[in-house]
C-alpha cells in the first residue's frame, strides 16, 4: 500500500497525528517562573531547547546565564 505523502504512523493506526508538540532544536524558549520563585519583574526564564524529556510532552532546555 503507498503512502500518498501519508506520515507512516498516519497510515497504519487509520488517524491523524497531532505533531504541534515539534520543536526546532536550538530554538529560543521562556520558561514559565512559578510566583513563590520569581523577582519583582521576571516571569520567564530565557533557555534553549536541546531535545525532548522522558514525559510524554516534556522538554529539556538549556539556561546559558546559569
């Protein structure tokens, strides 16, 4: 059976797969800073993201200022 263009896993289990959780490797990210944890003004943290945690949806990011 071709794929027509089809994402594999797309054509055997019959369903769309959802794939927004993507990212580009290196790419800029703001992490959230929980309200007991933060300064007067900073409610993200600036990292970079270097891949995908052991969670489902995790990922890992790189803080460069520490």
């Amino acid at each position: 059976m071709p794929l027509d263009c089809e994402i594999p896993e797309e054509a055997w289990a019959d369903k769309e797969v959802n794939l927004n959780h993507l990212r580009t490797f290196g790419c800029i990210s703001h992490v959230h800073v929980e309200l007991d944890r933060r300064s007067k003004d900073a409610k993200s943290k600036r990292c970079i993201f270097i891949g995908y945690g052991t969670n489902e949806y995790g990922y890992r990011l790189w803080e460069p200022e520490n």
